[in-house]
C-alpha cells in the first residue's frame, strides 16, 4: 500500500534533516572542520536515535491513522519536545567534550526551521494534493455497509469507492487502485485467467483491508481461516523476552506500591470503611479464572458489574486513585505471579464473560492469550460500556493477539505512560 511509501519517505527525511543541520551546525561554527563533525556526530547520534524511536512509538509516522493534519503536526511536534528535553539533560550528563553548548541550541533551531518546513509541504502533499486511491470493491453494496461507514468516517485516507460486479471489469478503472473482496471469495476462477494477471496482485479481502488501514479486525468480516490465522500462532522467542519485561515492570510496580501502600491503604480507610484491597475473579488465558487484585475504590464491593456504571460507588479518594490509576498497583503482584502481562486483552468479570460469549461471536478468542495491564483496546478507543462497545475492544484484541510482537508492546507501552501522565483518559 503506498501509505509504506510515505511512512519511509517521512522517516528517511527526518534522518536527512537531522544530519544536515549537525552539519550546518558544524560548517557555521567551526568553518567545516572535519575533527569537529566527528566529536559532534559521536554525540548527537544517541539524540538522533532518541527521536527516530520517539516519533515511531508515538506514531507520527503512521499518517494512514491520523485523524487530521493538525494531529500530524501535534504527534511531530511532540516528538521535537521530548527529544529537546531528552537532548538538554543528555548533553549536560554527557557532551563534556562539546563546547560552547549553545550548539545544541543552534543545532534545534534549524532542525526545527527545516522539519517544520519539510512537514509542511508533507502534509499539503498527502492531505490535499495526492492523488486519490480507487478503492473497487467487488460484490453487492450490503455486503460492505460497515466498511462504507468507517470510511465516511476517515475521509483523510482519500479513497474513490467503486462498486464492481466482476472481476473483469476492475480493468476499467484506472491506477492507483485496490480491489477489496468479500470474506470466503471463491479466487480459483479468477486467478489462473490471463487477463487478470495484473490485477490480482492488487487484491485484498475486506479483512486485509481493515487490519492495514484501520489496525483492528472487523469480526463480521472473519472467515474461518482468518480464525485459524489468529488460534496457531507460535511465538516461543518473543514469549521469552515478554516474560523477562513482564518480570522487569513487574518488578518496578512492586517498588512503587510497597513505597506507597502506607499512604494509599490510610486513605482508603479515612475515607471508607472496609477492607484495603478489591480482590475479583476474572477469566485468564485458557479461560482460566485468575484474581485480580486492586486498591478498594468503592464504598462496598459490588460484584459482577459493568466497569463503569459504578461511579456512584466510588468514594472521594477512590476518584484519585483511579484518576492516576494507583488503584491497579497492586496487580503487580498478579504479573509476578503470571496471571497478567503487562500488555494484553484487559481481563474481564467471569460471569460477565459467560453473558458476552453468548452474544459476541469469537469472544473465546481473545483468551488464546494472558490478559494484560494495558492493551491495544485501551489505547485506541474510549470507554462506553456496552455489548457494542466490548464488541468493538475485542475487535482491537483480536488484531493485536494476530500481530503481537515486542514493537507493538513498546508502543502500546509508550501511549499508556502518555496518558498516565495527562491524566485525562481512564481504562
């Protein structure tokens, strides 16, 4: 998909830029001299890294998902500011051989001057003047009513929709294009056809489609080898290292709560009567039932209840501890243990899961793995508790049960610490 282009074109600029300003940097102050670059480049090359890395864990590279160009320039801009943070302390830890320091000040001016410059014409580019992709979708209209909608909803992504009834006639539209079939399409009559050749190349199911360019998986569009895509994944090495994080994390939490336990356990008895921790049963991987463990938040334990519709239950300094969300340190104790990951499907109520595998198909799945502390649902959409909210939460499940691996857990990482920090969304 030509979104790859423009993400490696972005990444490949910044590098570009990055360099040439440490040059310029270099040429303006010491007229060029070949001894001075190296002294420079030994010290800015950890920054350069720090801001390459910074911009793909908080995904200013992934323009298919933003919103809008001004969340492009936001997710670009933020990325400028920590690694302006994080190059300041590094260089007055570090850059003993650097001096004066005002070089790195010089050097983030024209950074900043070129970047804003090479973004701006980027994004006039992507945003408004880049030629739209047919998007020839082959079968009847109700079959992609979903799909219509999510696009109407994303016109960022500059799609021309075309409805075909053949194969056949997706020659008559003309590049740049994707076809988009149906899950369970019959491509044996198609593919060995001459004609078609070229075309097929350009072929995604509907289920591709929404994985590449939305990143969850749509659960009315699975046919049942997608199911056995998601089930037989074997990950022996990247089990390993997620164990050995699960283990580090796990271990700073467990710090953390033992430090602050006097004062959160004193508050919670101040301001409620009853015991300190919420102790819950919830369904783990296999569909095991784990317990979870939590700082008491409400005036009494209410079992069986759908996470957020208790807010009337929750006493005063239960609302701090959930709006810094203290009240979850505890469940260190269950990551140590192995019940919970750090990054996985949250972990639900066992009765409300016995409700929910009645009315959600492939809801099952979502425990092939352990649930987790945060996950790819969490960061991605809001929470309104409902059946056709945790459909759409599994939908996220699934897609990051398909493609986990140690990046995507970085990332998912990175954007929870994000928002622990602004205070401004809750889990």
């Amino acid at each position: 998909m030509n979104f790859k282009i423009y993400r490696l074109f972005l990444i490949l600029g910044d590098i570009f830029l990055l360099f040439f300003s440490l040059f310029l940097v270099v040429f303006l102050r010491f007229k060029g001299n070949i001894e001075q670059f190296k002294i420079h480049f030994n010290y800015f090359l950890p920054i350069f890294i720090f801001f390459i890395l910074t911009s793909a864990l908080i995904r200013s590279y992934r323009i298919d998902k933003s919103l809008s160009a001004k969340e492009f320039f936001k997710k670009n801009f933020t990325s400028i500011i920590t690694t302006f943070i994080f190059s300041f302390i590094y260089f007055y830890l570090f850059g003993g051989k650097i001096s004066p320091k005002r070089n790195l000040l010089i050097f983030w001016v024209l950074f900043l001057i070129f970047d804003i410059f090479f973004k701006r014409k980027f994004a006039n580019y992507f945003y408004f003047k880049r030629p739209k992709i047919n998007l020839l979708l082959l079968g009847q209209r109700k079959i992609f009513e979903r799909l219509l909608k999510d696009l109407q909803r994303n016109l960022h992504l500059g799609f021309n929709v075309f409805f075909i009834k053949s194969f056949g006639k997706a020659s008559e539209i003309p590049e740049p294009k994707i076809i988009v079939i149906p899950p369970n399409f019959d491509v044996r009559k198609i593919i060995d056809e001459k004609n078609y050749q070229e075309e097929i190349t350009k072929v995604k199911t509907i289920k591709d489609f929404y994985e590449n360019v939305f990143e969850f998986l749509p659960i009315e569009y699975l046919s049942k080898i997608d199911i056995l895509n998601i089930a037989n994944k074997d990950r022996v090495i990247y089990n390993f290292f997620k164990r050995l994080i699960d283990l580090i994390f796990g271990f700073i939490l467990m710090i953390i709560f033992i430090l602050t336990f006097p004062f959160i356990a004193l508050g919670i008895k101040l301001s409620s009567p009853g015991p300190i921790f919420f102790k819950q049963k919830r369904v783990g991987k296999s569909e095991k039932e784990i317990e979870i463990i939590k700082f008491r938040t409400l005036h009494q334990e209410k079992k069986d209840v759908w996470i957020g519709k208790d807010e009337e239950l929750i006493f005063p300094f239960g609302k701090f501890l959930r709006k810094f969300h203290l009240d979850e340190l505890p469940q260190a104790i269950n990551i140590l243990k192995g019940d919970l990951t750090l990054v996985g499907p949250r972990p639900e109520q066992v009765k409300i899961v016995s409700e929910l595998k009645e009315k959600i198909p492939y809801y099952s799945l979502r425990h092939l793995v352990k649930p987790g502390l945060t996950g790819w649902a969490q960061i991605n959409i809001g929470k309104y508790p409902s059946v056709e909210w945790t459909k759409k939460k599994l939908e996220y499940d699934l897609f990051y049960i398909k493609n986990q691996n140690l990046f995507l857990d970085l990332i998912i990482i990175f954007h929870t610490l994000r928002v622990l920090l602004e205070t401004s969304k809750s889990y």
